[in-house]
C-alpha cells in the first residue's frame, strides 16, 4: 500500500513522444462508444491512471473543443497530444485517432456494396436500421436535456425543427441564424444562454499530474503570432493545393472536387456533434450531389456507429460510395474510387479541425472563457436539437415505410426500434451492443 500511495502522490515524469504516439494509436483502434465514451476513456486513462493532464485542465481543453465544430473528441485528443508535445504531437493525435477508423470504413464499405444484396447482410441491416433511428432518437433527447434549460431554447429547437421539416432550410443558415441569437441573447439576457455546451469544473483530484493546475503554459503552447500565421499558412496551403489539383485534375464540376468544397463546408457547421452534421450531408450527398441514397444513408450510420473513431467518420461513408456511384475512375476501377472519395471527404472534413486547435489553443491556455464567448453555442445546440429530431423523422420513415407511403408498414422494424430505445434510454446499454443485438434479430426474422 505504502508504494501505491507514494506512486499517487508523485508527479508523473516527462513522457516520451512514442509512448504518447503509441497510446494515441491504441485509442484509434478501441474509441468506439460514440463522443462521450471517446471522452470518458480518454479521461480515465489520460486523468486517472496516467496522469499525464490534470481534471481541470482537461475539463478546460473539453469546454474549448465544444465551442467549436467538428468532432469535439478528436479534437480534444488534438489538443491534449499538442499540450503534451507541439504541433507533431497534436497532429499525431488526431491523426492516430482518424485512421484506423477510415481504414475499417473503407474495408466495410466495400463489402457493403459488393454484397449488400446478399440474404444475410440485408438480413442484418433489416435489423440495423431501427436501431439507428432509435440512436438517433436517444441522441437527440440526450442532448435536448442537457441543452433545453429553458423555454427560449426549446422555442428555438422548435423552431429549428419547423425550419428544416417544412421549409427545407438549409442547415448551415439554421447555425448561423442560432447563433446570432445567442450572440444577442448575450448581452440582453445572458442568464438564459449559460446552459449547454459545458462540462462543469470539477473538484476531484486524482494525484499530482504531468499537466497540473498550476503547471506553467509550454514554450510552445504561448500565443505567438509568427507561429501562428505560419500554421494558418500551412494549413491554407494544404486546401488550396489540394483543391487546384483536384480542379485541374477533374474540373470545378468533378466528383473529388466537389467533395472537397462540400465537406469543407461541412466541416464549419458540425457544431453539435456528428449527429447535427448528419441532415446537412444527407442534404447535399443525397439531394443535391446524388452521391447515394436515403437508404445507403441510413446504412452508412450504422457502419459509422459500429466502428471506432469519430461517428462523423460517415463521411468517408458518403465518399466512398459517392466515388463509387459516379466511377469517376472508370467502371473497372470502382474500388479505387470509393477510396479516393474517402480520402478526400476525411481530408477537407478533419483539415480545419486541426487548424482550430493549433490556432486556438495558444488563446484557450492564456485565457478563461466567459458567456460572450459561449453563448452562441448554446442558441446553436439548441437548435441542434431540432435538427436531430427532423433526421430521427426522416429515417424512421425510411425505415417504416421503405417503398413509400403508399407501400405496405414495417411493423416489425418498429418493434425493433421501440426495444432499442427502450435498452438504450432505461438500461443504458451500449451503442454498439444494441445495434449487434438488432442485427441478430433481423437475420433471425429474415431467414425465418
């Protein structure tokens, strides 16, 4: 016991940038759960056992990254891996924590495609797909409660639904219109836009920490401005070469390109999660671009919920099969443009992530937030939340009446959602088990 309690009360030495890279691969390969169990085993690991970053420090580096959009936990994997060792170190991170995840997708997708039409997958997405409606369901009520603190927030996930359900309006001017609103509430009433978006301070402690409270801000982790101009610099040069070669390569009217302008713009209205993100895809992959279909939409989520690595990761989903529908390589070449379609939605969906931590962190060491700085998050969770409940309606029509409104119902594909609700909101079960236990049922039902 003596040992144990001298190992809890000294500080962890320095760590190695291999053994950091080597633990940021690992976590790659096993963040399934979804964004809160992403956070939940990175705090466990990186606050209790290693040590290596404080509770509050890393409660502070989380309320950051939930300002921002995009994948709030590989952002945080982002900033704590520049923390802990610079701009490599931030990028090993985020990288370690995309990769395995766009690998398996590739692998799944492929397998989806060319044997998607086989009794026993369609068998096991029969069943899959009530359960992602009741995901999505389950995701919008957890954020709703967290979120709708009051009436004039839940007046604008109202609103927010109506806007997109009945008007069709696009999802980015939803964020933007929220988030002025915010703003404004603000300074009229900034008592009413505190709620949301953060994780409170927490008292616990779990021993000396490699990053304590009160450890000094790195020489690298300062806000300088040459630096800074220099990675927004790199970060700039990246998109633009990319997108001038993809342009030469195809024209501003080829698939890749327009993936990439597409998802970059995706990338800048994910406030809110992958889940928010998700009715802005189906509206451009599906309506507008016809990359894939409502149903190959549905499918894709549960790929993306059944692997590891950020749900938002379905946009190597849409890429790959959009690659693939348009065979902007030519009709024997399929595979390798599903990959490249891939590819180049991961690319412009993660680029501007990193460039949000590099960029910003050296201003979130130096400084504390304050309800100017959150309260538009909070008005565009809110109407994240609308928007969630308005893609929980699209699949579950999709779902319940797959030829239509004029064809017959799935009465059993409610039953399967209704029971994955009822496991996830009653018995917390897990994410990935519900969705493995409703694929049995669905090949058992199929095959029976």
């Amino acid at each position: 016991m003596a040992t144990v309690t001298e190992d809890i009360d000294h500080r962890p030495g320095p760590v190695p940038f291999m053994e950091a890279f080597l633990y940021w691969l690992k976590l790659g390969f096993i963040s399934f759960g979804g964004p809160a169990g992403q956070i939940s085993m990175m705090h466990q690991e990186l606050v209790e056992k290693r040590r290596w970053i404080s509770e509050h420090r890393f409660l502070h580096a989380l309320n950051y990254t939930m300002v921002l959009p995009g994948p709030e936990a590989q952002q945080l994997a982002t900033y704590i891996g520049w923390l802990m060792h610079g701009v490599w170190g931030g990028i090993a991170a985020g990288v370690l924590f995309v990769i395995p995840s766009l690998f398996i997708l590739i692998a799944l997708t492929w397998i989806y495609l060319v044997y998607g039409d086989v009794p026993v997958v369609e068998g096991i997405l029969y069943g899959i797909k009530p359960a992602v409606t009741a995901i999505v369901v389950f995701a919008a009520y957890r954020i709703g409660s967290r979120a709708l603190k009051n009436n004039v927030l839940r007046g604008m996930a109202v609103l927010a639904f109506l806007a997109i359900f009945a008007l069709d309006v696009p999802f980015p001017y939803i964020v933007l219109m929220a988030g002025l609103i915010g703003y404004a509430g603000s300074h009229y009433r900034p008592e009413l836009f505190r709620a949301g978006g953060h994780h409170a301070e927490s008292d616990k402690s779990y021993g000396p920490a490699l990053i304590d409270d009160d450890t000094p801000v790195p020489d690298h982790a300062k806000l300088k401005w040459v630096r800074l101009f220099a990675i927004a610099l790199t970060g700039l040069a990246i998109w633009v070469i990319v997108m001038v070669m993809l342009t030469l390569a195809y024209g501003w009217e080829g698939t890749l390109t327009r993936m990439g302008w597409f998802f970059t713009k995706a990338a800048l209205v994910t406030f809110g999660g992958a889940y928010a993100v998700l009715p802005y895809v189906y509206q451009g992959g599906v309506e507008d671009y016809l990359w894939l279909n409502g149903t190959q939409m549905i499918d894709g989520l549960a790929l993306g919920e059944t692997t590891p690595g950020p749900l938002i990761m379905i946009v190597a989903f849409v890429g790959f099969v959009g690659g693939w529908t348009k065979e902007i390589f030519g009709p024997e070449m399929l595979a390798l443009a599903g990959a490249a379609g891939a590819g180049i939605a991961t690319l412009f969906t993660f680029l501007p992530s990193f460039m949000f931590i590099l960029l910003g962190g050296p201003a979130v060491e130096a400084t504390r937030h304050d309800v100017k700085f959150t309260a538009p998050l909070t008005g565009i969770t809110a109407a994240v939340v609308g928007v969630i409940l308005n893609l929980a309606v699209f699949f579950a029509y999709h779902v319940l009446w797959p030829e239509g409104l004029d064809g017959p119902f799935e009465g059993f594909s409610l039953l399967i959602g209704a029971a994955a609700f009822i496991a996830l909101f009653r018995y917390k079960v897990g994410v990935v088990t519900v969705i493995g236990a409703c694929a049995v049922i669905g090949l058992a039902y199929s095959l029976y």
